[in-house]
C-alpha cells in the first residue's frame, strides 16, 4: 500500500505525467521509450520510479497482495477473456438492425482469424510491460491505497478519473478526431475503469481485468471499427453511437460493473 500522506502526491503525479504525455501525444511527440529493446510507455516508466523512490522513503509497502497479482484461476480468466466479444457484438448487431453498422465481407478471413489466434501469446507476453503493469498500478495498488481513508465509491470515482487522466494522451493522439469523438471516448475510458476496478474488487486478483484488456485488444481490431486506431475489421460502424468505443460499448461496460459492484455489495452483507 502506499501511505496515505504520499498518497496525494502521487495522484498528483499521475495528473502531472498524464498532462504531459496528452499534450506530446496532440503534437505527434513519441511518448515511449526503449528499454533493453522494449519499448515501454513513459508515463509508465514514471510511475515506476515513483513508486521506487517512495518505497526508499518507506511510504510504499510493495506486497504482492497490494499489487493484486494473486489468486488467478483459469475458468474465470477464460471467461473474461471471451466477454469482449459479446461486449463488441451486441452493438454491432443493434447496429445492423439500425442501420448504421455493415457486415464487410475481407479479403481471406480465416487468415485473420488464424492471425488473431496466434497473436494471443505475443499479446500475453509484451502487455505485461504496459497493461499488466496499469492494472497492478490503478485497479488494486492506487484503489486500495484509497480506500485507506475514503468510501468504497469515492476510492473508484477518484482512481477512474485519474486513469482517464491517464488515457488522454490515447485520443489526444488520435488525428482528426472530432469533438463528439472526444467526448464518446472520454467516456469510453471512465466507463471501463469502472468494470476492470469493479472485476479487480470482486475476484480480489486484477487477472480477469487483465484478461478482459488482452481480450479486447485481440477481438477489437477484427470485430468492430474503431475510433483511435485504424482497423479492417468485419463490422464496419459509423458514427460514436456504434464503434468500439462508442456509446453502447461504454454503456454495457457500465452495466456489467454495476451488477458486479451490487453482487459484491450483497455478498458482504450478514
């Protein structure tokens, strides 16, 4: 945990390293950097630093049980895994029948499927540098730290807008986006800070947020259009309503963290 009184300046730093790395991301400056060949996000590497100079300092106790990287099973990891497909799905599917979403047939598509299969282990190994990390770092270090001295929902409304802090440097990077778009992903990104905080609260481990982030970053690109990164994928939406960080997405995410949260909060009750 870290301790309540580097707590703040922390956040802060967050807010600080997330300004700059939006504002670079805006002007089109690289804002990741090579270590031992591995390209790693700087924000990240900050944060990392922080965290070592404060356990210097003794503000910072780095248990693993604080990081949240115990009590993985496979069932569940599997399960939250599959649920970006069914969270990408649903849209596109309401989309068809609204008209603002086509089925495009691709040019050899058991080729990208094949490509997708196989990109799960390479996925798995490299997002241990950036995703992994975020996890660890927002969903159980930075959220049970703030539960030290505040409520349950004021911890996840606090941790959920430092990571779309953190994520601004993602639309503030993303070319020609329109004001509509911005705001679509604004809330895209506090929406599934919401389900991966409400997934890490409810199994007490961040491997299933984990596993739902590699889940979306395999499924994504060959499911349905994006916004913020150029895909070929064989549902083709227009409009914030329908793409993948679109309006419908971030509400079913919203819908699937409140039934976790009410699951958990009744669990909890004698």
């Amino acid at each position: 945990m870290i301790s309540v009184s580097a707590l703040r300046p922390f956040s802060f730093l967050i807010g600080i390293v997330s300004a700059a790395a939006a504002i670079a991301a805006y002007f089109g400056l690289p804002i990741q950097i090579t270590v031992w060949e591995i390209p790693v996000d700087g924000r990240i590497a900050v944060l990392m630093a922080a965290l070592v100079w404060l356990r210097r300092k003794g503000a910072f106790n780095p248990e693993l049980s604080s990081f949240g990287v115990t009590g993985w099973r496979l069932m569940p990891a599997i399960l939250w895994f599959l649920a970006p497909i069914a969270v990408l799905l649903v849209p596109a599917f309401i989309g068809m029948a609204a008209g603002g979403v086509s089925f495009k047939p691709l040019d050899n598509p058991e080729t990208l499927l094949l490509g997708a299969l196989f990109d799960i282990p390479a996925v798995y190994v490299f997002s241990a540098f950036t995703l992994l990390i975020e996890e660890a770092v927002f969903r159980s270090l930075l959220f049970r730290s703030e539960l030290q001295r505040r409520s349950p929902l004021r911890a996840l409304l606090i941790t959920s807008v430092l990571w779309l802090f953190y994520c601004l440097a993602d639309i503030t990077g993303t070319e020609g986006i329109s004001l509509p778009g911005f705001a679509a992903s604004v809330m895209f990104f506090f929406s599934s800070s919401l389900l991966w905080t409400a997934l890490a609260n409810s199994y007490r481990t961040i491997w299933y947020s984990y596993s739902f982030r590699i889940g979306l970053a395999v499924f994504n690109p060959i499911l349905l259009t994006s916004m913020l990164f150029e895909n070929d994928a064989f549902f083709a939406a227009n409009g914030i309503l329908f793409i993948s960080e679109g309006i419908l997405v971030s509400i079913i995410m919203l819908s699937i963290s409140f039934i976790l949260w009410r699951k958990r909060s009744t669990s909890e009750v004698p």
